[in-house]
C-alpha cells in the first residue's frame, strides 16, 4: 500500500518502475509495474488498473509529486486521469533504475553466452563450449551488450566480436539441412532434377551426409554453414517452381566422422 505523506499531494512509492512523457513543456510520470507496461503494449494486457501502481499522474514520482490539474488540462487538453494515463503509457519512456539496469543486463549477456553456446563450437573438436567460457571470452573480447536489442539479434555480432578479438578459437556450429526436390510438376508430369541443380544445392555443403533419388523425389541431407541457408533457399525458390523445399535438422555440434 503507498504511504500517504504531508503535504496531501504527496505520495511515496517504492518498488516502482516509471514512464516518463514530456508534453507542453511539462514532465509527467506514472507509477507502474514493468513487466505489466510491455504486457499492455503488446496488448496481452488490457486491465489498466492492473499496470498502474497507483492511478495518479505525477510530474515526480521520486518525490511523490503530484501533477497539477492545471498543467494536465493545458497539456492532454483534458483532466481525464484515465485518457492522460493511457497516453503517457503508449508514447512515454520506461524508466528503469541503475540497480535493475544491471541486473536486465547481467540476464541479458547471460542470455546471449547461452546462444552463442548453442549455435557454435570449438573448431578442432566441433564441441560446444560451456556457458561459462563463452562470458569470458565475451569479456576479454570487450563484446558490448546492446539493452534494446533482443539477445537473439545479437548473437552473430557477438560470434564475430569473439572470432576477431578474443583468444578462443570459435565458429559457427553447422547446421544439418534436408533439401527435398519432387520430381514430378504440379500436373504429375515427371520432370526429374538436372545435374546442374543438384550441383548448385550442394556446392554450398560442407559435407554431404545422404544423396539419394527415390520414385517421388531427390533428397539430400548436409552439413551447411548457416550463411548458405538462404543461398541455398533461393536456389530452390528459383531453379525448382515450387518442387524444392530445406528443413533444418539441428545444429551439428559434435564431430562429424571423417
């Protein structure tokens, strides 16, 4: 429960996460829960007061600071708390406090290590590394943790940013593709696949795993780079009229047999 103070237009919050808008010249603020602010951006949420912390319109939360109804009207063109309220939560800035920003970013690059476990492998044993020497290196490398950004967008920066400046030796796991080419067009007409496609499909392979022909289609199955999805893909998309399709199997993070 808030703790009421003197003066009455006092306020004093704890545990509050803030949005921020400047309008008219003015700060306002309101006080709210931060997991429910993205939840009612993203709509998941529809209950405002469920978000709020207290249904109040503040120029300082900090200070318990109480916005004045003359600055809300010359400001929303309105006094009405609820309309103000909803529009300082679409346009406003989330505030968040030094203690819980490093704690967002601590979970973040931990999020990141995790990935870039998972989607790459020491060269000479083609084995992921653990969790724990993926930070460090990301340390010794000066890898950045971009805040805004999801920790998936950041991983094939942070593989770069450890390939250039760190001292462990990484790559890319491999991903295993299965390219599957029908051999008959849409009117069940057999057409086959030329050597040239075949060709084009697998020159983009690390290693070809299975090559084989049955009645309906030609399938292959390959250790690729992940850079060569979308080349290969477009390979399909352009030399096959809808008879080729790419599934991914998993990523290859154990040696493969010579």
């Amino acid at each position: 429960m808030p703790l009421i103070n003197q003066p009455s237009n006092q306020i004093k919050l704890t545990n509050v996460s803030i949005v921020r808008l400047k309008k008219g010249g003015k700060r306002f603020e309101i006080a709210c829960y931060k997991n429910k602010v993205q939840e009612w951006r993203n709509g998941v949420e529809t209950n405002i007061d469920d978000v709020l912390q207290i249904a109040n319109v503040f120029v300082n939360v900090s200070k318990g600071e109480l916005a004045k109804h003359q600055d809300l009207q010359k400001s929303f063109g309105t006094t009405e708390q609820d309309e103000i309220v909803k529009e300082i939560l679409k346009k406003g800035e989330l505030q968040i406090g030094d203690k819980e920003r490093s704690h967002d970013l601590t979970s973040l690059r931990r999020e990141i290590a995790t990935l870039v476990s998972q989607k790459s492998v020491d060269p000479s044993t083609q084995r992921p590394y653990p969790v724990g020497v993926i930070e460090k290196a990301m340390t010794e490398s000066g890898f950045s943790v971009q805040q805004g950004k999801t920790a998936k967008s950041q991983v094939s920066t942070c593989i770069k940013t450890l390939q250039e400046k760190s001292e462990l030796p990484i790559q890319r796991a491999r991903m295993r593709v299965k390219v599957t080419i029908g051999l008959k067009d849409s009117k069940g007409k057999q057409v086959g696949v030329s050597e040239e496609v075949k060709e084009k499909v697998k020159e983009g392979a690390e290693k070809v795993e299975v090559d084989e022909a049955g009645e309906q289609a030609w399938e292959v199955v390959m250790l690729i780079d992940p850079g060569q999805f979308r080349v290969i893909n477009d390979i399909l998309q352009k030399d096959c009229k809808g008879r080729g399709r790419m599934e991914t199997l998993d990523f290859a993070t154990t040696a493969a047999a010579s």
